[in-house]
C-alpha cells in the first residue's frame, strides 16, 4: 500500500519484490524503521510457514488435524517450541500488523 501512496512523488520506492519494497520505503523516510523492521520480520515469518505448507499440505492447515511432526515442524520455522505457542505468535502479529496498518494508512473508507 505504501509503494502505492508513495511511488509517484518516490519513484525510487518502487520494487517489485516485498522484501525490497520495505527497504526502500525506509530509506526513502516513507516508512518508520521500526514499522519497516516490524513488516520485514512477519514477512520473514510468513515466507518460512508458507513454504513449509506448501510442501506439507494439498489444501487447508488445520493443526488440530494436522500430524504431530508437520505441527513441530510449523512451531519451529515460527521460531516456537509447540503450535500452542505458534498460533499465538500468528494471532499476535496479526492484530500487531493491522494495528500498524491503521497508523501507516489510516482506516480504509470501503462503503463510500
């Protein structure tokens, strides 16, 4: 979103790539450094669950129906010692990212 709202008067934010993307908002002063750590690390996060389960699973993650060791395997790459403690993390860093989309971008006006 912020490539978005900024690459016009900041051409040199744009990239196509997310990681890159981030960089370049913060360097650029479009991006507080530490929202820009805060997005690079969930990136981070959600690059390691994603491709774990699409190596794993054929269609939707359910841990309560998934193996024991595709749950360890998922706790681990989140940095977790058990799935428990996972779906914590998950549910913290989602409401953490939304709340800072809400100061970067401000409440989004989708009925009007």
């Amino acid at each position: 979103m912020q490539v978005v709202l900024n690459g016009a008067r900041a051409p040199q934010v744009l990239d196509t790539n997310t990681r890159g993307a981030l960089e370049k908002l913060a360097a650029a002063g479009c991006l507080a450094k530490d929202a820009e750590s805060a997005l690079r690390e969930t990136y981070r996060l959600y690059q390691r669950l994603t491709q774990v389960l699409r190596l794993s699973v054929a269609g939707a993650y359910d841990p309560s129906d998934a193996p024991a060791g595709l749950n360890r395997i998922v706790a681990s790459v989140a940095g977790m010692p058990d799935i428990a403690a996972a779906e914590a993390l998950l549910a913290d860093t989602q409401s953490r990212i939304a709340s800072l989309f809400d100061d970067i971008v401000g409440p989004l006006d989708l009925v009007g």
